[in-house]
C-alpha cells in the first residue's frame, strides 16, 4: 500500500475566478494538470481528490483520480482552512484501513510542476527526515518593508551583485504547490507545518499561484513551454 497519501484539494467555489479549477489551461480543466502530474510520479501515490463539486469529482474521476466522497458544506466554505480538509481524508481514509505516514498536499491553483519534482520532493522528504517539506522558490534579498520610512530587509551600503548572492543570502517564497507533511503533524498540531521542517527549493518556473485572469495567462504559456521542452 502506498505510504503517502496525495491530496488535492478542489473547491467548486472561487470569488475571484468563477468555476477556476474547472477552466480551461492548455487545453485541459486546470485541476487535470495537478491530478496527472501525481499520477504520472514514480513514487506509490494515492491521489485523491478532495471536493464538494459533482462537475470537479466527475472530472477527476475520469482523469484517474480517486473521489471517494463529496466534501460536507462546512469544509467548503470561503473561510475554510486546508487543514481540517487535510484532516477529514486522513480520517475518511483511516476508518477504510488506510493509514499512511505522510500526506503531499498539492494545490490545484498552482499547476506548474517539472516532471520529476513530485518524486524529488518525497526522497528529500525522506532523505532529511523532516517532518514537514514546505515547497518554496528562491529569490533574491532585495526586499523593503513600507511605511512612514521605509526599511531595506538588506544591507544598502553593501548590496551583493546578483552574481555574487549564495544560497543562504536568498530568501525563498513559499509558492503554496506542494506540501509534504507527516500524517501525525497533522493530527496533533493541525497545520501543515510542524515538527522539523525542511525547505523543498523548486524551479522558479514552478512559483506561479493562480489568483487572477493574468496569471492563467501565464500558466498557461508556462506549462506550454513545459510541455514543450522549452523551459
């Protein structure tokens, strides 16, 4: 039995792009690209698909993943944490028998993924003995807090050449795509991060998040030129 259950959760609710994971990126709805990246992973992957939508679970289900219930009215809410969606297919799983020791929490909203990246991210996971893998991408430290006065989060009197930066003078963006959490993280601290955590550095062509037309727009060209071998 696979040791890592792989959720994706689909809300068929979204204020700021009605029907979102329902539309239609390069050609195929966008949760399609999520569910056959997990199934096409090395690694034992069980992919379910975590919704309260009749058209979202009927899509999955013909696209290979597992809907084996429709998500209750209270954990589909605008205000809903993922946690507790995390937590009710652990726990629907569970009373079927399947336990498991990690959960990989992918997001169907951030659709950009490398082939390979889901396996890299389980052998890391394993390889570091974390209890929490937070996928992130790197960028660089030029940051500034606003205010009355502004504040460089670096020191201005010496700015790195972008040549000259090393991999822990950068900051890294957590792009909210994967996730990979110890089931017991979940069920003693509720939340996706706990216990050790480890920082799962992915490719910036993997760091767009889905919130608005435009950036369907960029997925789109993005996973094109994956598609492609362009990037």
């Amino acid at each position: 039995m696979s040791r890592t259950l792989c959720l994706i959760p689909a809300r068929g609710g979204s204020k700021g792009i009605p029907g979102k994971n329902l539309r239609e990126v390069g050609g195929k709805p966008l949760i399609v690209w999520t569910i056959e990246q997990a199934l096409e992973a090395e690694v034992d992957l069980d992919v379910l698909v975590s919704t309260d939508s009749e058209e979202i679970a009927d899509i999955a289900r013909r696209h290979g993943a597992d809907v084996p219930f429709l998500r209750p009215p209270e954990l589909a809410q605008d205000t809903t944490a993922t946690e507790p969606v995390v937590e009710h297919a652990i726990d629907f799983r569970e009373q079927q028998g399947r336990r498991y020791d990690r959960v990989m929490l992918l997001q169907a909203t951030s659709p950009v993924r490398m082939r390979g990246t889901l396996d890299r991210a389980v052998a890391e996971f394993d390889a570091k003995q974390v209890d929490s893998l937070v996928g992130v991408v790197p960028q660089a430290p030029f940051l500034w807090q606003d205010g009355p006065t502004p504040v460089a989060q670096y020191d201005v009197d010496h700015r790195p050449r972008r040549q000259e930066l090393m991999p822990t003078t950068y900051r890294y963006r957590e792009t909210g795509s994967l996730y990979v959490t110890a089931t017991e993280i979940y069920q003693t601290r509720h939340n996706r991060i706990g216990g050790r955590v480890g920082l799962f550095v992915m490719d910036e062509v993997e760091g767009i998040d889905i919130d608005t037309l435009h950036d369907l727009t960029v997925a789109e060209e993005r996973l094109r030129q994956l598609k492609e071998g362009l990037a």
